[in-house]
C-alpha cells in the first residue's frame, strides 16, 4: 500500500438540488476532521468502529451547517484502502459546498478528478482496466454497456489480460532459458514450442481486438448521420425514431441550418442520431456552414442514413451522393413513396434500400431493422454482454500484435541462437504494453491519461 500524507475530500454527488448530497473525505485526516466537525451522541467517530452510520449535525466549527449521517470506514477496507468518513447531508448545493470547505478548512484538500479511484489503484484494491470500468459504469447509456462495465469491473477482463501477460511471460523464461544452452545441445523441439506459443498468443491478442468495435458502439454510441437533399424528410425521420418532436419539420428548404443531435437506444446499443443541413448549393453563409458540418458528418459516421425524395426527378448531385455511399454502413431511405415516383434506384442494388411513407409514418420498423442488420456485422446483438475492450487497450494490444508478428517471422527465417537473442527485446516491450493496460507496468503519465477523463469525486 501506498501511504498518502495528504487527505482529500470532495463532493460525490451531481450538483443541483436532490434527496442526499455526499462529501467524502480520504486519507490519515479523515477521522480527525470528523472528530473536530461532527457532534453526536456517544464516543466520537474516531472511536467508533467501521462500517458505522451514525446521525449527528455538521458544525463550521461553531456555526451549524446541516444534520447528518456520518458513515465511517476503516483503513484497508474502504475504496481507497484508506480512513474513509462520508458526510450525508441534505441534497442541494449549499450544504454540501458549506462542509466541504469545513473539511478544507481542517486539513484535507479539494481531490483531483479521479483521484479515488486512483488511489485504490495505487494501493492495489483494483487494477487499471477495472479503474476504468467505475467511469464506464457511470457513463453508461444501457443495460447492455452497463452490465459489460460491471463484469469488466469485477475482474473478467482483467483475467484475460493477466492470462496473456503470464503466457508471455512464460514464452520470455523459456527463451532466456533456451539462450544458456549451447546450440549443438539445444532440443529440436524446444524453438518450435515456442514458436507454437507465440502463435497461441497472437490468437488470443486478435480475439480482444475484435471486440473493440463492440466496445467503441458501447462507450461511444453508433454515430447515425441523416443525410439528402432539403425537404427529404432527414427531419421526419429524426422525430419518428425517437419517438418525440425534436427537429423543426417544414415545407421550407433549409428549416434546418446546424446538425441536431439525439441519441436513441436500439438493442442496447446507443445511436447517435445526427440530423444534418440538406445537401444542396446555396449562398446563405449560416447555411453553408451547416452543410459542411453535415459532410464532416458523414466522413465520420458508423452508419449514414442517406434519404431522397422519390416525387423528385433525379439530378446529378443526387445521383453523385448515392454513388458514392459506402454498401457496408449505408442505408438508402427511399421516402414519400405514397406520392408519383419520379427517381428510380434500381441502378443501386448492392446498397440497402427502405421505402418510406414517413408523414404517414410508413417504413419507420423496416428502418429500424436495415439499422440492426448494419450494427449485427460488428455486435452479435443475440448474445449476452460481455467485457470488450476500449480505445487504450486496442492501441496497447496492437504494439503487442506487431510485437508478436516481428517474432513470428523472425523465427521462421532463422530459429538459432542468433534469432533468440533479437527476439528478448521484442518480448519484454511487448510485456511492458500488456502491463500497461492492467497496471502491473505503470508511470505517471500513464496514470494522468487515465484518471483524467474521470470526474471530481471519482
């Protein structure tokens, strides 16, 4: 364990009004604080023992701020492995903010943003990957990411990654072993035991980097980006899946000037749904600009909805965007289909087509389901929720990758004693990334990549 000198202290709850407002306090000062703040019947809180709730009223130091629930926990089980009291006061800002400075004022200082959760890091309640998972956890936008956060925070991806470091491992004794015997005693079977492990490992390696596009849909949201010409019906489309009004729906070409965002579950998945400009010429600056966002937009989509009029004649800029839609990630939304059709697609019969009736609000399932067969082809949406891992791991395991491609065609030009030598280098900068990612290999920096991104009182 790692003994801070210094104690810490926060707000744990979201600002604004509510039931309960929390302030936590970590560190050696933690129950001194509360000794000199709280008042309550009986032995003082450092005399009581962990686990304790105890009713009293928070004092600055002489002036009354709030009453109470002191909950009392001792070092090494707590979150932190540290003394940890938390301060449950009424919700709202003020008296949260009132013994927060009272803590401040005895002692502690305002933590960093996830400095908790770094803390029980540091001393070793929780490795990096489960750290991770606590913000995951918040930040989740469904019960699938949510239940895929909570298994990597007990420990299931963790176990993996330690699987693969501890195979590695063992691939770099055997290697430093198999350097001390001389050549001419040297087992055949020995290089190509090792050359047989390698190739396992690369097996599991690429077995976590398929997971990462699930992982990223989960973190991040599938970005769906509507697209097409003004008056398509892009803004019909945006309200009829949500199921709410949230775009301005007009006659008027160009009602929407700026992309609107929503974002809507499907599968567990979250979408980010993007309204975009209609694509078209035009010499109004504020929508020009919007137009650009739109194509910014699509450059960047994990599915692109692309939508035409079918009571329109085809024109040529039509024609150039649905040429150039991507068949993988695209979907052809062939709306107001209850009207004459004037624009023909039969000329496009590799990229998915749904016709539509949108103000009769005809087609909205058949879109839903052309969305499901898009995100099927990087998430099995019929199975259970599982860890995947995220961006930092991916670029972690794509090092060890290349690592372990680099040995693999060393070692079949040459598996002597020349090859075995070159390849510990490899080996042990393939094991400093896979300890990066569970923490067993960690610096400063590293730790601020990580925790950065969490909030204050994480």
């Amino acid at each position: 364990m790692i003994f801070h000198d210094d104690t810490i202290a926060a707000v744990i709850t979201p600002p604004g009004e509510g039931g309960v407002a929390i302030v936590r306090v970590s560190g050696t000062k933690a129950l001194p604080i509360a000794d000199r703040l709280f008042r309550c019947a009986g032995t003082s809180p450092s005399q009581r023992g962990p686990g304790t709730f105890v009713y009293g009223k928070v004092f600055d130091p002489v002036d009354e701020i709030d009453e109470a629930l002191l909950l009392i926990w001792r070092a090494p089980r707590s979150y932190t492995c540290e003394d940890v009291v938390e301060f449950q006061c009424h919700g709202g800002p003020l008296p949260a903010s009132r013994i927060l400075r009272a803590c401040l004022s005895e002692g502690a200082r305002p933590a960093d943003p996830g400095e908790f959760t770094r803390r029980a890091f540091l001393n070793g309640r929780i490795d990096l990957v489960q750290a991770e998972a606590v913000m995951d956890l918040v930040r989740s936008h469904s019960d699938r990411a949510r239940a895929a956060a909570l298994q990597q925070l007990e420990g299931g991806l963790s176990k993996i990654f330690d699987t693969v470091y501890d195979e590695l491992m063992l691939v770099a004794a055997q290697v430093e072993a198999t350097l001390d015997f001389p050549e001419d005693e040297l087992p055949a079977s020995v290089p190509q035991k090792i050359i047989s492990e390698i190739d396992r490992i690369q097996t599991r390696v690429n077995e976590l980097l398929r997971t990462w596009n699930e992982g990223h849909l989960l973190r991040d949201g599938a970005l769906v980006v509507i697209s097409g010409k003004p008056n398509a019906g892009k803004s019909t489309l945006l309200n009829a899946l949500l199921g709410h009004d949230r775009a301005i729906v007009s006659n008027i070409p160009g009602t929407t000037r700026d992309s609107i965002e929503a974002e809507f579950l499907l599968e567990g998945i979250p979408l980010r749904l993007v309204d975009t400009a209609g694509l078209r010429d035009s010499e109004d600056f504020v929508e020009k600009e919007g137009i650009l966002r739109a194509r910014k937009y699509i450059e960047r989509a994990d599915i692109h909805i692309h939508m035409v009029d079918m009571s329109q004649l085809a024109d040529e800029e039509s024609l150039k965007a649905i040429d150039a839609l991507d068949p993988a990630k695209s979907v052809l939304i062939c709306n107001k289909m209850d009207l004459p059709v004037l624009f023909h697609v039969e000329q496009w019969p590799n990229v998915r087509r749904v016709q539509t009736a949108l103000e009769k609000i005809q087609g909205i399932n058949e879109v839903k389901e052309s969305l499901k067969s898009i995100l099927s082809g990087s998430v099995d949406l019929s199975a259970r929720p599982h860890v995947v891992i995220s961006e930092r791991h991916r670029q972690a395991l794509l090092d060890v990758s290349r690592e372990l491609k680099q040995l693999e065609t060393l070692f079949a030009e040459d598996c002597g004693d020349e090859a075995l030598v070159l390849s510990v280098p490899m080996l042990r900068e393939a094991l400093i990334r896979l300890g990066e990612v569970t923490g067993r290999e960690y610096h400063e920096d590293l730790l601020d990549q990580v925790f950065s991104s969490f909030c204050i009182g994480k």
